[in-house]
C-alpha cells in the first residue's frame, strides 16, 4: 500500500545530539512515519559545519553539506536544529519564503523572531511547527495550540529548563553546594561549558515568552519576561527550605489578571520560587519538566516528562514532521499565529507574589519592632516570623513570609531593609508560591 504513497524530500538543518537521532529515526521507522502521515519522507540533506566530524549516528557521506542552499531549496520540508539566532534565523526565512514547510526546536529563534517567521508562513502557505522547542517530549505546545484552543487560559506555571532542575535537585537531596552541583551537571552532560544560558534564567525565558503567547493569544518576546537565575541560592537557602517543608525549583510563571486599574494584561516571569514539598512540581527531579496550565473550564491540566535529549526532544520533532508530511502531501496548515487578544504586557513591578525574606540583623532590644515598621511603611504584609539561630557576634538570622506584595513595594523595601541600622543585611529574597 504504502508503495503509492508520495515522497517528500527533506532537508535536515544541524546533526548534533537532536538531529542525529531524528535521522536515524527516520531511517529505522520510516514504514511506520510513512503509515502515519500518508507520505513517505526521504532524508535529502544535511547541513553541517563539519562533515567528517564524529557522530553518534552514521550517516551517509553524501547527504552531509556546508551549503545551505542544498539543504533547504527544493525540499518539501526543513527540519532546523541548529539553535541560536543566525544563521537559523536566515535559513528558517529563506525556507518559508520558498513555501516550504518548517519544524524547528528553536526556542531562542521563535521568542526573538517569532512574528517575523509566522509572517513568513503566512504569506506563502508553509507550515511552521514547533513542539520540540519547549519541554522536549512535554506535548506543551500542542496542548495549548489545540487542544485547550476551547478554554480560557488564565495561568502557566512550571519547569522548563532540566539543568537548572537537576542542579537545585542536587543542592536539595544531598546537600551540594551550586557550585558543586553545576560541576557535576557538567560532568553528565546536563550542562554545557558555558552554562550561563540555563542558570540566569534566559532559556526559561525563551520558553516562557512561547507559552506565553499561546495561552493569552497575545505576542510575548524574550525582552517581555523578568528574568532572575539561580547562581545566587545557596545551600543555607536549601536548609531554610527544608526547615518550612519547601523546595526550591526555578519557575517560569505566565498569569493572565488585571492590574490595579481593572485593566487585563499579561504577566510574565522567571524566578527561584519556593513551593510546598507536597506541590505537584516539587516532586519534579533531576532534568525533567512539568508545566501546570489552569483553564477556566478544564481546571488544572499538568504536563510531565523528559524536557531535554536527542531522543525525547527527536519525539516531538517527528511529531511535527508527520502532521506537516501530511499536510504537504494532501493539503492543510498548522494553526496560524493567534494574536487576537493583545493583551497589554503588565510592569514588573504591578507583579503580586508572597516573599521569604531572610535577614541578619542586630541582636539588641526594638529591632523587630523596627523591622517591623519598615514592611508596613513600604506597604508589605508580614505572615510569619522564625527565628532559627541563637545570636552570634551580636546577631541573629530571622526569616520572614509575606503576604501578596506588589513587586515594586518589594524592591523598596529591600532597598530600605539594606539602609537600616538594625539590618546587617539582606541574606536572600525569594518568592514563594502555591500555599
């Protein structure tokens, strides 16, 4: 039967760690993708920079090119896993500008150039897939995309980046310190060299910023999120976790809420959070993702799985690669961009979250009371005090929680706690979420 069936060329953008697999995939189970999407799909080459550079997966020699132009004009589909910016951005256009279809894992590419590449498929009829770009094999995107297209999204939360998960994991369950942890995530491949990417927060942002326009039907940019990164917790933050029966994990958060006028927005950011040690995603270990969407009308949905590796993230890649196979042989379009709310992008500062605050501070009668007095002047709540340590060079440590507190009335207390006598001083601010 499948002898009938058309053939399509395609072009494969990058052989690292993803695209060698989505290729030998497609090698070993080229029936069953051909049963699937009615087209069979030939691998007509691939670009790289090196071509005798060693692979985990063999690959003919003469499908292997430097030349762009042999891997993307004349194929019916371009796979692109060559990440960053340029030339990925260059080669994804000049394949949809062709009307030739595109399936991309690049998260960077779609957060900083993802109207400009939806413009591009509109105008010649291509499809533009994407799944792999956030959580791997974490079928995210698709459920947002279509599968809720029938609710009202009103909230995103959850794990994206697996190296900071398995580094705050390991600071968590036996005791590394950061450093130590990135070492070893280093050492097992969870991290690359220059790790700053994962561990300042920007590849959650990326992420956030897709998730984002998803849910609110609104376009979100990386330079839209407010971006914090794990390197500055530390293992005293751990213990202090502990102690309140928390974990901390890093999250990417995207709220629909009105702001103080009654105006409707969009809330979007990354941030070290502190979450209950019986939340859904404080069980989240080593690299996996989880990704929490609540909907007006299905409630709380929760996505887990693999969020990073070539064969997990080659899953979704394929997955994407059927539906646009089928859709070239025998007509149809992924979703097009759906931007029609335009929602407005609230101030970070208009942000609402609770804080842990932890403080040394001078152990002498009246500092509380002043501690005290500084929170309600900046108009922050207190829920709860502990003190944990006994004084100690004439100072003691205390934590304190707060009640839902504007992001800017945050930030000038911070600045005010740091100004005060009393305070020697601010030892770390998080925020705590999900109680």
């Amino acid at each position: 039967m499948t002898e009938e069936l058309p053939t399509l060329r395609l072009g494969v953008l990058g052989a690292g760690t993803v695209g060698s697999q989505v290729i030998r995939l497609l090698a070993e189970q080229g029936e069953e993708f051909a049963a699937r999407s009615g087209a069979r799909m030939h691998v007509g080459a691939v670009l790289v920079r090196t071509p005798n550079a060693p692979r985990n997966t063999q690959i003919a020699p003469e499908l292997l090119t430097t030349d762009p132009a042999e891997a993307i004009d004349g194929m019916d589909i371009v796979i692109e896993l060559i990440g960053g910016i340029e030339p990925a951005r260059t080669h994804v256009l000049r394949a949809l500008n062709a009307g030739i279809s595109v399936v991309t894992g690049n998260k960077a590419l779609l957060a900083a150039h993802g109207p400009e590449l939806y413009a591009a498929a509109d105008a010649s009829g291509a499809d533009l897939y994407y799944e792999a770009a956030v959580a791997g094999a974490v079928p995210v995107v698709y459920g947002l995309r279509e599968s809720l297209a029938g609710d009202r999204i009103t909230r995103v939360i959850g794990i994206v980046n697996g190296t900071t998960n398995f580094i705050l994991d390991a600071m968590a369950t036996r005791n590394l310190s950061y450093e130590a942890a990135l070492k070893q995530a280093q050492e097992l491949g969870f991290a690359e060299a220059d790790p700053s990417a994962d561990v300042e927060g920007l590849d959650a942002a990326a992420k956030c910023a897709i998730l984002a326009s998803l849910a609110f039907h609104t376009r979100v940019g990386i330079e839209d999120v407010e971006v914090e990164g794990i390197t500055r917790i530390t293992a005293e933050d751990m213990e202090e976790a502990a102690f309140s029966n928390r974990t901390i994990k890093l999250l990417a958060i995207a709220e629909r809420r009105k702001n103080d006028q009654g105006v409707e927005g969009v809330s979007v950011r990354v941030h070290p959070t502190l979450i209950p040690a019986d939340s859904p995603l404080a069980s989240v270990d080593g690299a996996f993702n989880a990704i929490l969407v609540e909907g007006e009308n299905a409630g709380r949905l929760m996505f887990y799985g693999q969020g990073a590796g070539g064969t997990p993230t080659a899953s979704a890649v394929l997955s994407d690669l059927v539906a646009a196979a089928h859709h070239r042989a025998y007509g149809g379009h992924a979703p097009r961009e759906s931007v029609y709310a335009q929602l407005p992008l609230l101030e970070s500062g208009e942000n609402l979250s609770r804080f842990q605050i932890r403080l040394q501070v001078e152990d002498r009668l009246g500092v509380l009371a002043e501690v005290a007095g500084l929170f309600a002047s900046n108009r922050v709540s207190i829920q709860a005090l502990h003190q944990r340590d006994d004084a100690h060079d004439g100072a003691s440590v205390i934590t304190l929680t707060t009640h839902r507190a504007k992001e800017a009335d945050l930030r000038a207390l911070i600045a005010a706690l740091e100004d005060s006598d009393s305070v020697r001083s601010v030892m770390s601010t998080l925020h705590v979420e999900g109680e």
